[in-house]
C-alpha cells in the first residue's frame, strides 16, 4: 500500500484489519530474518505514512499515536517546516562534516539553541547524534572543566545504551543486562519520587546530598546527571524544591549541574524545557528525540567557558550536526515558535488530566496521575498498596494495540503507561484515543 504522509492524513482511528494485518505479519517474518532479534518492536505494524496523530500501516489501518516515536516527533512525523527546511538542504548537500568544513546550519541551531535554554549567559553548543552520545559527552565535558572524575545520577535514570550512559542509567532488563562491564566513577544517589517516598522536595534534596557526600565527596564530584521528569524511569515528576535544592548544592560546591532534557524538553511539558518550572538554570543541558522532527539530531549546550574548557577536536564526530539534520531542527523550532506548541502542550495536558483523573477514580489499580503538559503518566499498582502491577499494565496495552491506539509502557517495575502524543493531534482524536483506554481498562478489570 502506498499512502501519502503529513498532516493530509485523515485524522480518525481506522481499523480494516486484526492488529497487526497480514501484510504487517508478512514483514515480521522478513524482519525476523535479517534483523538482530535484540532489536525489539513494541507493536509490530509497518507503516508507510504518518502526520497529525496518526500512523497508517502497510495493511491501512490508521492508528491514534500516543507515543510520537518515544517523544521524537514533537511536531508530527511530517511537520511542513521540517520537510521544507529538510529537503532543500538534502538537494543542496547531504555531507561534509563540520570538522572538515563548516556550514550555516550548524551554527544556526547552536545559536538557537543559545536563545532558548535557560539562562541569559552565553552559552555554546556542540552537536551529536543520539541523546546517548549528548549525555557521555556532557560528561567528558564537565570532567574536563572542573578536573574531577565522578558523576551523581539517580535511581530509575534512563541516559542511553552506550557503555558509558549505561552505567549511568539504572534499570537493568534490558538496557545493561550482559553488556558489562560498565564504565566507573558513576555513583547513584535516591530520587524524589513523591508516591513512593511520600517526602517534600527539600526533604528528598537533603537525602540526596547526604549520600553524595558521604559516598563521592564534592571535592571528587565533576557534575551532577538528572532528567528534570524522568523517562525509562517512569515519568517520575521530582517533589517541587527538589531540583533547585540540588542546583544551589552544586553551585555552592563547584559541581556542574547538567539537565538530561532529552525527552522532557523543547516544549514537550508545556515549557521550553522541564526545569523551566521551577527556573532552575543549569550549567550543562543536553536536547535530542524532539529537536529535528524525527531526524537524528543531539546537543549539549552550556555555559560558553564551560564548553571551551575541552582542547581542540576534543569534540564531535563524523556525522554530528549533518546539514539535513541541522535543516530540520531549525524547521521543528520555527513549528514550536510560530504554533506555541508549549501552549499547545499544556492544552493536550489538561484534557489528559481529565481523563486521567477520571479513569484513576473508577479504576484503584491506578495508584498515581502524574507528569506535565503532554508528558504524561499512570503508575498501576496492586489497589491499596505500592506493590507494581506489570501484568495489568500490560494487558491494557495489549488491549489499546489491538484497537488501534499506540500506547507505550515505562517503569523500573514496567507498571507505568506514558503519554507522548505528538502536539499536533487534534482534540477529538485526542479523546477517541482515551475513550479506548477508558475501554481497556474495563475490558482488563
């Protein structure tokens, strides 16, 4: 089937077939022979078109997409500007690397770049690939800066699949499983996770630093890692005061403060990014999935004598900032500006808290409503106690796939549902697609 992507899609939920059909189940035997079976699929459906909030499959079902390819696709997988910006400078050239010789686009997202994050000082970006190598190089910078070697992340973190960030991230199963060993200095202090701790802000901030400095010692301390809402972890949403509590710690201790936005930023809460909220600044900050509108684009971006304290050629790689890449970003940014996508994140936040509240009080297997703007989540648990409950979690997405909705599942305990739509879903798809997990919820009971 061919299909014609965009926001021209028709934007309703469309079922023709079982889900997956048999031109999608024809394929997973073909994926089953040439592709690594390490290499997982959450719904195993082909798609050939997408845009708005929905993806169309090989078979052409149309389904409501409340995932955006784990937050990438911010502005829809087809956003007009992105594809502008793409495809002229994809005929211009594809390549030249910008250690080699440079080129506009580059330096254009890092400007913009310089204009968004927090923070009114100047700041310098380098670009990268994958959010993975924007975290390890954030730490290779902040080392080199401060002349200390240890890094502070947290539990339920989720930094990346390289062998670095995979010390840094924390569940196990399956992102560090037989792949050790891992690399050192990386030490894990406790989050504040409200439901499960039932501590203030502060209150989990002092917690926090008393393991650092008990176990790691400032003077040893290069930076502290945090996603401001945690992902893999499980949307976690730190007590208010805890995030500022630990900036003012590391500024008192000469420790860079470094803020893994890779999912949670570029107006994916309802802000510019997560720590806008609380107007923590931090000295490091790292942005991939939704700054280029699906291509694979990472930046770390930073207070400017921070960044320069790395040597020359101390930084980059064969790919990092390719012009299609750069043209892109610069194509999702205009999206995000000219549309007010924050402002539409925070409309796509409060019809989901509706829904969310309500299915929390129909159904007590739902222990918490959580996150910000379109970042949000459900945390499943066994009624009247803390004890996860993976089996129902993944039964109702079970039951959400085979109508039609793409729902994704997160968690230490992998008994969290999280919403990421794209911020171009419409209002009424928006609330099909909760009706069918509304559905879910009572066909699981």
């Amino acid at each position: 089937m061919t299909a014609t992507g965009g926001p021209s899609l028709s934007q309703k939920r469309n079922l023709v077939t079982a889900i997956p059909g048999p031109g999608s189940l024809e394929r997973l035997d073909r994926k089953k022979a040439y592709v690594a079976d390490g290499v997982g699929t959450t719904l195993p459906v082909f798609i050939v078109a997408a845009g708005g909030g929905v993806l169309v499959d090989v078979d052409g079902n149309s389904l409501i997409d409340l995932g955006s390819g784990i937050a990438v696709t911010t502005v829809g997988n087809a956003a007009e500007k992105v594809v502008e910006r793409a495809s002229a400078q994809l005929a211009a050239f594809t390549h030249t690397c910008f250690m080699v010789t440079p080129y506009d686009g580059y330096v254009d997202v890092a400007q913009k770049l310089a204009e968004l994050t927090p923070g009114d000082h100047a700041k310098k970006s380098a670009l990268f690939n994958s959010g993975a190598e924007a975290v390890e190089n954030a730490v290779k910078i902040a080392r080199v800066a401060t002349g200390r070697d240890a890094v502070v992340v947290f539990d339920h973190a989720y930094h990346g699949r390289t062998n670095l960030t995979m010390a840094m991230t924390a569940k196990n199963m399956p992102y560090k499983n037989g792949f050790g060993p891992f690399a050192g200095e990386v030490y894990r202090a406790p989050m504040s996770y409200p439901l499960r701790d039932g501590l203030s802000g502060t209150d989990a901030a002092a917690r926090a630093i008393d393991v650092i400095e008990k176990q790691v010692g400032a003077a040893n301390l290069a930076c502290v890692v945090i996603e401001p809402i945690q992902g893999e972890g499980g949307f976690v949403v730190p007590a208010p005061g805890f995030l500022p509590a630990l900036a003012e710690w590391c500024r008192s201790n000469g420790v860079l403060f470094v803020s893994d936005e890779i999912q949670a930023g570029l107006c994916r809460t309802g802000t510019w990014f997560a720590v806008d909220d609380e107007g923590v600044v931090p000295d490091l900050i790292t942005t991939a999935k939704g700054i280029a509108g699906g291509l694979p684009l990472a930046a770390v971006t930073g207070r400017a004598e921070v960044m320069d304290a790395v040597h020359g050629g101390g930084l980059g790689g064969t790919y990092g900032g390719n012009p299609v890449a750069c043209a892109a970003a610069l194509g999702a940014i205009e999206e995000m500006e000219t549309h007010d996508l924050a402002g539409r994140a925070r409309q796509i936040g409060a019809i989901m808290q509706t829904r969310l509240d309500a299915l929390k009080d129909a159904h007590p297997v739902i222990a918490e409503v959580r996150g910000r703007g379109a970042m949000m989540a459900i945390e499943l648990t066994r009624p009247g106690a803390l004890e996860p409950d993976a089996d129902r979690t993944a039964r109702v997405a079970a039951y959400c796939h085979s109508q039609g909705v793409v729902v994704l599942t997160c968690g230490t305990w992998g008994n969290v549902f999280r919403f990421l739509p794209p911020l171009s879903i419409g209002d009424e798809l928006l609330q099909e697609a909760f009706d069918v997990v509304a559905e879910a919820f009572t066909a699981t009971a």
